[in-house]
C-alpha cells in the first residue's frame, strides 16, 4: 500500500494525499464533510483509475482524516484553499473532477477558480450552499441563539457520529455560494443523485441542473441508491460517467 504523503501549504496547513501518476487527464477525487481519502469511493477510484492508466489524487481536507487541523476550526473556505493548492502543486495538464457531497461544491468552486484546466466533472450527490440552504434553514431560532452564544451547533447525522457546525463556517459558506450567481461550467458535467439519499435531496440536484450554464449537463438518479453511494452499482455508475468524458 502506498505511503502518505503530505503538502505544506501556503496557509501552514499540511495536507495529506496520495497521488499516482498516469496518463491525462488526472482524476481528482474531492471528499464530503467528515469523510477521508480513505473512503470507499475515493479507494476504488484510485485502484480503477491505475488499473486504467490514469493519473489520480485523492487528499484529506485540513481537519479531516490525516490532515493537520481541527475539523471544528475549518470552514468551505479553507477546504477550498487546501483543494486549490494540490491541485496547483500535485497535478499538471487537464483534470477530470470527481466530487462527494460537501465535494460537489468544492467541485464547482474549482470550477470558478480554474475552468480552462478543466476537462470534465462526475457529482456524486453534490451539495451546493448546504451551509445556507440545508444548515442554516433548517435552524430553530433556539439552534441560532445557540449559534450565536457558544459559537456552534451540535447536529445529529444519518452516515456519522454527531458533530458541530461553527458559527464561522456558516459565515464563511455565505461567501461561497454557487447558487445565487452566475455559473458556467465550459465542460462536460454529469450528476449521479440517490432517490434514498436523507442527506441531499433530489430537488438539490435539479436546482444545479437548473441554475447552471452547461452545453453538456446530464442528472442520473439512481432509485433507492443512498448518500454513501458506494455500492457495487453504484461505484460501476461512477466509473461508467468518468469513462464517458475521458
């Protein structure tokens, strides 16, 4: 198994990754909030994609799995930060982004920062503006007070263990948000969303779909198929959408 490596960033983070070279373009698996590169997804994709030739990188936000930080402490725009700077110091040439979740988003903010690298993007249950329009309206005015006083919130979740959201990620995630603003994605997307997933709705799905600007955009909802998405179709699903826009 291959060691872990880890990239010092410009923020004094270090970020942890493995990466194997290949042929373009290079697959870039962008994990969900809480997950690792450890993840099913992200392991099968690295063993497919070298069985198949191609450059792979897959990495721990900071406060996540073996990266530095405090998961507490962190925001969407830091883990923006850290996806910005391996992709800018691990890969070279033209990149084919594959996005979890919380990594749908991180996806499309990547999108926004370097569209000509850019060479097609697989959504896996996407999760756009989930600060604002999944945390933040879900709120009791209780929660907000509590937001306000301690600083966090604790949240239950269907897939791990209860967690805190931080004021400050609320705060940072409203200047990140991909929905309110124009959004062009000058390459192929395709989507894969679960009908049974209780994390992301379907109905997030379709608002992508709608709200951005795409010649080559295409949802795939999968019946019954759940957030993790990790099943033995599901992953084949996966494989089949990254092959299509190779």
């Amino acid at each position: 198994m291959a060691t872990t490596k880890f990239l010092e960033t410009e923020q004094g983070r270090s970020i942890a990754y493995h990466f194997h070279s290949g042929r373009g373009p290079t697959v870039v698996f962008l994990g969900g909030l809480k997950s690792d590169m450890e993840g099913t997804k992200a392991v099968h994709l690295e063993a497919w994609s070298q069985a198949a030739g191609l450059a792979f990188l897959r990495f721990d936000y900071s406060g996540h799995g073996e990266s530095s930080g405090s998961f507490e402490q962190g925001c969407i725009g830091d883990w923006h930060e850290d996806t910005l700077a391996a992709v800018s110091a691990l890969t070279t040439g033209p990149l084919l982004i594959v996005g979890s979740s919380m990594g749908g988003w991180q996806a499309l903010l990547l999108a926004k920062a370097m569209p000509e690298r850019i060479q097609g993007m697989v959504t896996i249950a996407a999760a756009p503006d989930f600060t604002e329009d999944g945390y933040w309206a879900s709120f009791s005015e209780a929660q907000k007070a509590a937001l306000e006083a301690q600083g966090y919130v604790e949240l239950p979740s269907d897939y791990m263990e209860p967690y805190r959201i931080s004021k400050a990620m609320i705060e940072d995630g409203r200047k990140r948000l991909v929905l309110r603003t124009p959004l062009d994605l000058p390459f192929p997307v395709r989507c894969l969303q679960g009908t049974a997933d209780t994390a992301v709705t379907t109905e997030t799905a379709l608002r992508l779909m709608q709200h951005a600007t795409c010649q080559d955009m295409r949802l795939n909802l999968v019946k019954d198929a759940d957030h993790r998405f990790s099943d033995e179709a599901c992953l084949r699903l996966i494989e089949a959408a990254i092959t299509e826009l190779l």
